[in-house]
C-alpha cells in the first residue's frame, strides 16, 4: 500500500476510485464502504485510493478540542492495508485547510490532484468548510468534470447504527463487547510498559502498567477486563484493570495487565491490550487480602472468556 502526504507527491497509472473521510476506528460502516471501494475498483481495472485527514479534524477545531480517538493514524493505516487499499493520501488538517470551500476540495484533491473516476461516499458524509459539502454537490460536480458518485446506505450492527460516535460511548461505558460488534473486532491500544508501585506483585498478581502512546487515545471506562496482550509476535491471555485502584489509595488513573502464565521482565517494551469483556467494575476492598481473593476469582472469569482466544 501506498501512502502519500501531499496531493502534488500523488501518481496512479489510471484515473482510480476513491472515498474521503477521516476514518476514525475503521468500523464496519467503514469497511462496507471500503469494500465497495474495492470492488468498484477491480470493476473499472483501476486503483482504489482512500483521503483521509491527520490530524482529526475535531482536534483542531476549538469546539471539538475533548474529543478521544479510536484509533492512531499508524492503527488506521494498517487497517487499512490488511482491507488491500492501494493508495492512501493523507492531507494535512490545519485551521487554513478547514476553511476550504466544497468546491474547491472537489476540484483540488478529487479532480485535479487525484483524477478520480468513481467516488464512494456514506450515507451521513459532509465535508469543506462547515460541513457544507454533501452527495448532492459530489453528483454534480461529477457531472461537470466526468466522475460518477455512489452513496452507501448506513449499516447496523443488531439494533445499533454503527458509528465512531457510538463505539465511543458503549467504550466510555466499559462495554467493549458491544464495541467489538460495531467495529469487528476487538478495541485494542498500544503503549510503553513503566514502573508501578509492584503491589500486584506483593500479592501474586504482578501487572505490567501501560502508558498509552498517544494522549488522544480513549481509555474505556473503569473496571476490570478479560483482555489479550501482544508482545513481539506472540499474544497471551490476561487480565486489565482501569483505573484509580481506590484499595491502595491511588491518586491517577492507571492500565494495569495481570499477564496469565508469563514471568519475563517487559519494562519500557511495548505492548498491545485488545479488551474482550467486561468482568467487573472497579470498587474499594477492606484489604490487599480481600483484595487478592477477589483477583483469584477475576481470573478464573477472565481464562473462560479468554479459553478459545489465542
């Protein structure tokens, strides 16, 4: 796959479909249209380019400064890749850019910078300065300069319409299976292990303690998680705590991995936790003891969540 980031660095040996849109979590809303795009592709004997946007949009402009990310542009980019995207341009978003007028995105990057042929949009797509942009206008203007336009209706996942904006509340609510089945697959985040205050190991459940990579990452909500760890190539079974460990009196927020079977020092690597389920939430014990009898239990959840897993 290739990936560009400027629209002048762009080359492609025939005039591709493509789709715009930021992407965030790469869902399966995403991937129905990514598929499509795919396919349209392969049907007019040409490439397939996605235009995405880095940073997200909503982090740049003031009024959307809270917003927490499902996904890095690296994660994105691998989904990417696994989906077998061809080309992806991913345009610098900047207060200047923000300002762009529809037409004018449409004739920069559709028409002169990529040469489109065919565009793909979803059902609920808006895009140039203050959303103004819509299917219309893409149709129109296809008309103008020669490329046709499909718009994809949105997909379900059971009773939930699939979106970032959902993924991000049902993860905010610690419900990461309900995340799983709109994202199709499990909600994962990567960071550096560093040093905690080893009480986990004082009681017999010694946890690598994450620091996310990115300050935008979301962080699901409290509790605690049957999760699968990446180190290197191999994943292991394990169990995650989120939060402020109210037991030990902790005064930060913290991601802590019990990694079930495992005794290697893992200090300052990086690691990958792909939350599965929900076991509990997180609550104050009258001591480490208690503590520790309530982790025993955690466990023997957590292996039968995780027992067909890896």
């Amino acid at each position: 796959m290739r990936i560009y980031h400027q629209i002048s660095d762009f080359s492609s040996p025939c005039h591709p479909v493509a789709t715009v849109g930021v992407f965030d979590g790469v869902h399966l809303g995403h991937m129905e249209i990514i598929n499509w795009l795919l396919s349209s592709a392969r049907d007019q004997k040409c490439e397939s380019v996605i235009v995405t946007f880095e940073p997200h949009p909503r982090l740049v402009l003031p009024h959307h400064a809270e917003v927490r990310l499902l996904q890095t542009l690296d994660e994105k980019l691998h989904r990417f890749e696994l989906a077998g995207v061809d080309a992806v341009l991913v345009i610098p978003f900047d207060r200047e850019f923000a300002r762009i007028k529809p037409r004018d995105f449409i004739r920069n990057v559709l028409v002169e910078g990529l040469q489109v042929s065919h565009v793909i949009t979803g059902y609920d797509h808006f895009f140039g300065q203050n959303r103004q942009g819509d299917f219309d206008l893409l149709t129109g203007m296809g008309q103008e300069f020669n490329f046709t336009v499909d718009e994809l209706p949105m997909v379900m996942a059971g009773p939930n319409t699939v979106s970032s904006s959902s993924i991000r509340r049902a993860l905010l609510d610690g419900d990461v299976s309900l995340a799983a089945s709109m994202l199709g697959y499990a909600y994962a985040m990567s960071g550096e292990v560093v040093t905690g205050n080893k009480i986990g190991r004082n009681i017999g459940y010694p946890t690598a303690n994450l620091k996310p990579g990115s300050e935008y990452k979301l962080i699901p909500g409290q509790g605690v998680y049957a999760s699968l760890v990446t180190i290197g190539d191999s994943v292991y079974k394990g169990m995650t705590n989120i939060g402020y460990r109210p037991t030990v009196d902790s005064d930060h927020l913290t991601i802590e991995v019990n990694i079930f079977d495992f005794n290697r020092d893992i200090y300052n690597q990086e690691i990958t936790l792909s939350f599965i389920e929900r076991i509990r939430n997180e609550k104050r014990f009258a001591s480490l003891g208690d503590l520790q009898h309530q982790l025993a239990s955690d466990k023997i959840i957590a292996a039968q969540v995780l027992e067909n897993k890896v």
